[in-house]
C-alpha cells in the first residue's frame, strides 16, 4: 500500500495512543475502591478531560490543515539554483 494512500486518522491514531491518561484513571479507580469516593471521582474526571482534550486536538487539527493539504506531486519544480 503505497503511503498516500493511508487514512490521516490512522496515523494520528497511532501518534495519539501513547498520550492517552492510563496512569491517572488507575489512579482513579484505585481511589475510588480504597481511599474514596469524592477523591476517587476527581481523577476519573481528570482523566475523561485528558482524553477528551487530546481528542478535540487531533480533531481540531485535521479540520485545520486538511483543506490545505496539497500533494507533493502537483507542486511545480523548484527553480534551478544559480551559480555564480
């Protein structure tokens, strides 16, 4: 499959996946069977904001720059480098 031909949304699904909040919604869950309740839900929500802003980012950003994507193939040449 050549690259052009590629989804934009798997790529930044890939680039996205290792920002994702594991560790503070363990930490959630973990407050919310053994410390409490209240604290226990302070970072779960914590970490629902996390992985929403991360989603409303990539999607942000395929919504900005996809209309002015251009393909390398359809730029005109470069002009020749002049020597002198």
């Amino acid at each position: 499959m050549p690259l052009g031909s590629v989804p934009p949304l798997v790529i930044a699904l890939a680039g996205i996946v290792p920002l994702l909040p594991g560790l503070t919604a363990y930490r959630g869950f973990y407050q919310l069977a053994v410390e409490g309740v209240a604290d226990g839900l302070v970072t779960v929500t914590l970490a629902l904001a996390i992985g929403l802003a991360l989603a409303a980012g990539v999607a942000l950003g395929q919504y900005l720059v996809s209309p002015n994507a251009i393909p390398l193939s359809s730029l005109p040449p470069p002009p020749p480098a002049k020597r002198g």
